[in-house]
C-alpha cells in the first residue's frame, strides 16, 4: 500500500516536472533547462516502476540470497561496511560538490537558479535514499526504518522539494513573460 502511495506522489512530480518542461520550452530557455526537467521527471518515472514492481525489494532480496547462498550472510559486514561507508563519503562529497557547482553554473536570475538547483539537491536526496536502502546494511536501516522513519521523510520531502521546485520554476517564468 505505501509502495503505490509513493508511486502516486512520484506522478504528481512527473507532472509537475513536465509542466516546468513545457513552460521552459515555450519562454525558449536554453535546452539545458527543459531537458533537466525531463530528466527529473524521468528519475522519478523510474522511481515509481520501482515501487510499483518492487523492483527495490527484488534487488535486495538477491543479495541477501546470494550472501546466503554463498554462506557469508554473517560477515557479509565486511563486504556492506566499507560500502557504506564510501557511499556515503561520496554522498557528502558530491552533495558539496553539487552546491557549489549549481551555484557557478547556473548564473541564471537568483530565484530562477535557487528553483534549478533545489530540483538538482532534490534529485540528489532521492538517488542517494535509494542507494542506501539497495545498501541494505543494518545500522542504516535502523536509521532508515525505525522511530521516525527517516526513509519517508526523505522520500517524501525530496519530492515536495521537487514538486515546490518545479512550480516555482514555472511561476518565475510566467512572471518573466508577463513584464
């Protein structure tokens, strides 16, 4: 039930990202930006088939096979840990890196770039909660999982941030063309 809840907020992102698409084709941004939102529509795309197939579950379920299988579950620390631990050095990294390239990039009009790159950190936050729950390691999903569920406040706040993202993007526009 939460996976086809999530799938259903994950439409109301595609749309949203394919209205901010069609305005920035129409107002003749450069093809960079209309291509962005394409391209953040289609993560999310992907995002719902995922829960709708679970294709998430699927993938962790095999390796947690494959760790059976190969009788190495009980130290299969020694192969998630220092995965996890460079997932999420690279996470911070490229987090940082992000930032500060979104902000010499997109020398855009403040709100217009501040919109692009909330959508570019959205992203981010989403492809970086799905690499750590495909992780699989036990200390972060009981950070993920338990108490306040962190998975769905992620989740769900990567997406408004792409939806609110994709909106304002859309309304600074209009607002351009209308002066």
């Amino acid at each position: 039930m939460f996976n086809l809840a999530a799938a259903a907020v994950y439409i109301a992102v595609i749309l949203a990202c394919g209205i901010a698409s069609g305005i920035a084709f129409r107002a003749k941004r450069p093809i960079e930006e209309p291509a962005r939102w394409i391209l953040f529509g289609t993560l999310f795309a992907i995002l719902g088939l995922s829960r709708i197939f679970n294709i998430e579950e699927k993938l962790r379920s095999t390796a947690r096979n494959f760790f059976f299988d190969s009788r190495s579950y009980e130290g299969r620390w020694e192969y998630q840990a220092p995965v996890a631990g460079a997932a999420f050095a690279l996470m911070a990294a490229a987090s940082i890196a992000l930032v500060l390239l979104a902000q010499r990039k997109h020398r855009l009009p403040g709100r217009l770039g501040k919109a692009l790159m909330a959508a570019d950190l959205a992203a981010f936050g989403m492809i970086s909660l799905v690499g750590l729950r495909l992780i699989s390691l036990h200390s972060v999903d009981a950070l993920l999982f338990r108490g306040p569920h962190l998975n769905w406040i992620i989740d769900i706040g990567c997406s408004a941030a792409m939806i609110w993202a994709a909106l304002r993007y859309r309304q600074l526009l209009l607002a351009s063309r209308r002066r």
